[in-house]
C-alpha cells in the first residue's frame, strides 16, 4: 500500500515537531510538502526531512493535487481562512490545530465550506484523548467501574513564563481560555460523554500585569453544568513555579478515576540528609509527546483505510462555542447558557 503523501502548513513549535513525527515516526506517511510564512523556517525543515518541496505559499500546498492529506499548524489567527480555502481548493483531508477559529462567525464558515464542499476527513488537534492514560479512563468510566459519573476536576498548569513572551504571544493565541481550557473541555466532554449546559467562571492577572493590556488573564477557575447532570470544575494557570502540571479526575457514585497527581518527570524519587525530591515535568512537549505521533498516526490511518477520525470537526466547532460563552463567564462572573 503506498504511503499517505502529506503538506504541513506552519513550521513553528508544533508544527515542525509534527513535520518530525511524519517525517520519522509515521511509517505509513510520507513528509512531502512544507510551507511556512517565515522562509528560514522553511530552509530548516528542507535541509534536514527533505520534502519533496517547501514554499512560503499555503495555496501552493492547497492546490497540489498530488498530496493525500494537508496538515495546519500555524498561528490559530490564521486557522480558519486557511481551513475554508482549503475546502474551497478541493483538498478532501485535513487535520488542523486548534482551536478552529477565533470568532463565532469564524466557526460558522468553516462548517458551512467543510460541509458544502464535502471534505471527506477533518480531524482537530485534540491529542489528549490519543494519551492512553485518558484512554484508561475513558474505558473505566464508560464499562461502570465508577458507578454513575458525579463529577469532573481538570488542572492545566503552564509553567511560568517570562513576561514579555507571554504578553506578545497571547493575542495571537485566543488568551487563556481558547489557547489551554479548550483542550480540558474537550477532553471532559469526551470522558464523560456530553456537552456543557451552563459554565460560570472567575479569573484574573495575578503574575503578569501586561495581559492586562491585552485583556487577557493568566490563572481562572471555570464550573461547568453538563447536560448529563454531571458537575465540573476546571482550573488553568500560567505560572506553575515547578513546572507543567495537567491532572484528571472523574469522581462516580461507586468509585474514581484519577491521572496527574503528581507531574512526575520519570520514576525517580531522590532522597538525602535535605529530604525527598521528585522532579517535575518541564513542558507540554515533554508531557504529551506521545499523543503528538498518535494523533497524526490516526490522520494518516484514516486517509488510508477511509475511515472517520475519533476527534472531528464538530468536535473543534463545539469547543470553540463553548469557549466564547467560558470567557464571556469569566469576564463577567456570572452564569452563561452554552
């Protein structure tokens, strides 16, 4: 069978670390397209994988009747044009970051291009339910072994940032909502098989007085109603001191079901005459790497066996509605209908 030809489009942080995994880890892919805005970025990629082609053009990927699949990983601002010229290109596979869009107008193009124009697979960049710790839990809570889900707790913890970084990259990220919390609700929705009814959040800068500027926060708590009658909480922070910190729990009537404790960088617990150490995980590469090569594992397995993805894009379209009434919550304290 051959190999599933892919195009990258975004060559930053994620990107290039998914270039990688297609180019090294992705037996049945192959890496043959690259385009970045930033043209050293696509020097880099070609000098070391070796595509078939890179270019600063996204529309050059689009049109390439050759490739099997396109991936988006660039600047979210940029994901939803991209993902309606896509469709618009005839392009029938696409796996794109999230979030989708930035605006709730935003979101309701791109369902009507990706449905209009018939695209055949659409998977969203929701790589925690490819973790097989989550797996683990969602298999538990789904054959009964917690009794009747009563409720759900989500940690999202970035480690401390430094001011400026944080300041400049936010605009461009959606803030604090869109750019972490979509993934915890994501992944809620997913464990516990249902959509948020109504959210009521809190939030605020307490580290970096530049978000201000930019009307953006770096620590909220979020408490969900879930159409099911299920509770949740959520809690998401920028400046976790001792370093990336994401925990899950599913509490039922007859028991619970827990991941992330404790950020354990490996299985190490160092002790001496100044007490008992475990070190943290640094970064969220290092935490969900593995999730990184599953999930375009599963893009690529798709596209080859013509099979649907077990994160769509309805999946991407209700994280984003839900994330707009989140932040409308957290702004204003008070309880928002989704």
């Amino acid at each position: 069978m051959e190999k599933v030809k892919l195009g990258i489009i975004g060559l930053g942080r994620l990107g290039k670390n998914h270039a990688g995994n297609i180019n090294y880890k992705i037996t049945n892919a192959d890496l043959t397209a690259v385009c970045s805005a930033v043209q050293g970025e696509v020097d880099d990629v070609m000098a070391e994988m070796h595509p078939k082609y890179g270019t600063t053009n996204y529309k050059e990927l689009l049109n390439d009747k050759e490739l099997d699949g396109i991936v988006i990983a660039s600047n979210s601002a940029f994901h939803s044009q991209m993902v309606i010229d896509a469709a618009e290109a005839g392009v029938k596979n696409i796996y794109c970051e999230k979030p989708l869009g930035m605006t709730l107008e935003e979101i309701d193009l791109m369902k009507r291009a990706v449905e209009s124009n018939h695209v055949n697979i659409f998977q969203t960049g929701y790589n925690r339910r490819f973790d097989k710790s989550l797996q683990t839990m969602k298999e538990k809570i789904d054959q009964g072994f917690i009794g009747k889900p009563i409720l759900i707790k989500l940690a999202s913890r970035d480690p401390s940032w430094v001011a400026d970084h944080i300041v400049k990259f936010s605009p461009t990220s959606g803030g604090l909502v869109f750019d972490m919390l979509t993934h915890d609700y994501d992944c809620a929705r997913w464990l516990i098989g249902s959509d948020a009814e109504t959210v009521y959040g809190m939030g605020g800068v307490y580290v970096y007085e530049g978000l201000t500027a930019v009307d953006d926060l770096d620590n909220c708590t979020i408490s969900l109603a879930f159409e099911n009658g299920v509770m949740g909480f959520m809690e998401t922070s920028r400046n976790c001191t001792y370093g990336y910190h994401v925990e899950v729990e599913v509490f039922g009537t007859e028991g619970s079901v827990r991941m992330g404790i404790t950020p354990n960088k490996d299985r190490v617990v160092s002790m001496n005459k100044n007490g008992v150490n475990t070190e943290c995980v640094s970064w969220f590469f290092e935490f969900w790497e593995p999730t990184f090569e599953a999930e375009l594992q599963h893009f690529a397995d798709c596209i080859q066996n013509n099979t649907k993805p077990i994160v769509n894009f309805m999946d991407g379209y209700k994280a984003v509605q839900w994330a707009f009434a989140a932040k409308e919550a957290v702004d204003k304290r008070k309880i928002v209908k989704v």
